[in-house]
C-alpha cells in the first residue's frame, strides 16, 4: 500500500515536474532580484544554475559542484565568469547555505548541489 501511494506521487510529480520547475523558478528569480545582499558574481552563478539545474523532488540541483566553473563534466556549461571567480561566487553561497550538499553526500564540496530556496528566500525581504 505505502509502495503504491509513494508510485503515485512519483508518477504526480514527473507528469507536473515543467509546471513546478517554472513555478519554482520564477519564484527564486523574484527573490534574487530582491536579494541585495548577494555579490554581482554569486548573482550570476544563481542564475545560471536557475537556467540549467536539473529539477527533483527536492529542488533544483547540479551532480557535480566543481561544474560551475568547469573542472568536472556536467549536462550544465560553467558559469560564463573566469573559472576563480566563478569557484569563489558558488563557495560563497555553499557558506552561506544558498547551495548545500545533496542528501547522502558529504557536503557541496564534495559532491552534487542543491538550490536551497529557502534560505534563498530568506535573503529577499
């Protein structure tokens, strides 16, 4: 029964996932347009990834952090910056939890990322 109920929300979510995805989207780019605390680069780096990302369940997300600026292959092209500040922008919002690891993986570091929104929202009063 729970493995029946857990078919049918999956099947729910892949046949809503471009709904949700523009829905998402669109919401966390009213937030980074509000979010004046964020750097021009860490800006930017967010908006690539709001373009990119692969969508989940559990948000947006990159299988390979070290993508975003072009040291490991990805479905997603590195932020159009010079790879250091591009590496500098996406740690900068690893740290300040904008981006975090993916679940069962060590960290943002070491692995995938997730947009975390709300801590996205957060920074958007």
């Amino acid at each position: 029964m729970a493995d029946d109920a857990a078919e049918e929300r999956r099947r729910v979510f892949r046949e809503r996932a471009p709904e949700l995805r523009a829905a998402l989207v669109a919401e966390l780019s009213a937030c980074l347009a509000r979010a004046a605390a964020l750097a021009a680069d860490e800006t930017a780096v967010l908006r690539h990834l709001l373009a990119h990302a692969g969508f989940s369940e559990g948000g947006l997300y990159l299988s390979d952090f070290a993508a975003l600026w072009g040291e490991a292959e990805s479905w997603v092209p590195p932020v159009p910056l010079p790879a250091p500040r591009a590496r500098a922008a996406a740690e900068a919002l690893a740290r300040r939890g904008v981006l975090r690891g993916l679940p069962g993986e060590l960290g943002p570091r070491e692995g995938g990322v997730l947009v975390d929104g709300a801590v996205l929202r957060a920074l958007a009063p």
